[in-house]
C-alpha cells in the first residue's frame, strides 16, 4: 500500500525528493521508515532511482526513454540543488549544536547562584565581624596608639571587599546568562529567588 502511495506521489510530482520531503508531503501518513523501506523496494523494482550526495539520498522516478536529453539534465541539475540545500541545512544544525554544547559547559563549570548568595553571606558576616572587633579596640584602648591595628584591620577590610565584588560580578554574570532565556525582567527574578536588589 505505502508503495503504491509513494510512487504515485513521485510520478505526479515527477522532481527530486529525499525520504523526510515525502513523508513530510503525505502529511505523515506513513512513518519515515515505512517510506524509506516503500522507495528502496521501488528502486529494486526499477521505479525509482537514487543519488547520493554525501550524507543525503535523494530519490527521483526513473523517466522514459522519450524524454529529452536537456529534460534528464534539467532534473539532474534539480537533484543537485535540492541536495545543497539539505547538506546546508545540515551544517547549520551541526554549528548550533556546537555553540549550544560550549554554552552548557562553560554553565556547568561556574557558580551556582545559590553558591554565589552563599559566598556573599559569609563575606558579609566576616566584614562586619571585624567591623565590631575594630569599635571595641577603639573603645577599650582610649589613648593608645591604635595604628597597627586598625592598618590590619583595614587591609583584612580590603580583601573581604575585593572578595565581595569578586563574587558579587560573578553573581550578576550568571543572573545576566539567566536572563536571556528567562521569560520575566531582572527585578521578578530578584523577587522569585529572594535577592535584594539594592546589594546586587
């Protein structure tokens, strides 16, 4: 039944087609490998013929003899277009998938957000931590000479800072890589997960 199917659709449309544009054309009707058995069970009969170009197979109803010589060049020629097209279409699904496979390892080899919120926690936690020792110092000391310890506790201050927006544009990096496929703004996200707006 597909046979008969098959070549009737070849014969009425009488150009190159590959196994996808005829199953494709027949609206689904039969599978792929349903065609794909039905055309090369009409090639063994002498139906159909096929041409290979590179990884394509493009299929085309064997003519008659009355056909004229530029008419048989007309559809060779119809054959070869249509296999570019098809291996173009190939190479563009190929690149995309590379740039898709590069995007998803540089995502796996950074920081979670939940890792960066951490981070930034801590780093906060630290600095005002050293902030509270540096008033106390202050206060229990009186007249002492606190400048080695307050250059101590401002290079300590320093790192933690540089720590911070260290991890801080990390964060907003990966909020950023979010946002392009996220389908709200940047202030819902904020919401959403919980972060403040005004520290990012």
């Amino acid at each position: 039944m597909a046979v008969e199917v098959v070549y009737n659709y070849m014969k009425t449309q009488n150009r190159p087609y590959s196994v996808n544009d005829v199953v494709t054309h027949l609206h689904n009707e039969h599978n792929k490998t349903v065609v794909q058995k039905a055309m090369d069970q009409l090639v063994a009969d002498g139906k159909l013929f096929e041409k290979v170009y590179g990884k394509q197979k493009i299929y085309c109803v064997v003519q008659d003899s009355t056909y004229k010589p530029d008419e048989l060049m007309r559809i060779d020629k119809e054959l070869q277009t249509h296999a570019n097209e098809v291996e173009s279409k190939y190479q563009e699904v190929v690149k995309e998938m590379k740039e898709q496979e590069t995007l998803l390892a540089s995502l796996k080899s950074s920081l979670t957000l939940e890792d960066v919120q951490k981070e930034k926690i801590v780093l906060q936690q630290n600095v005002k931590q050293l902030t509270h020792k540096l008033d106390e110092l202050m206060e229990t000391s009186g007249t002492e000479d606190l400048q080695e310890s307050k250059r101590k506790a401002q290079e300590d201050l320093d790192e933690y800072s540089r720590e911070y927006l260290k991890r801080k544009k990390i964060c907003v990096e990966i909020i950023d890589c979010i946002l392009e496929n996220y389908p709200v703004n940047k202030n819902e996200l904020y919401d959403e997960v919980g972060i403040d707006s005004t520290t990012v």
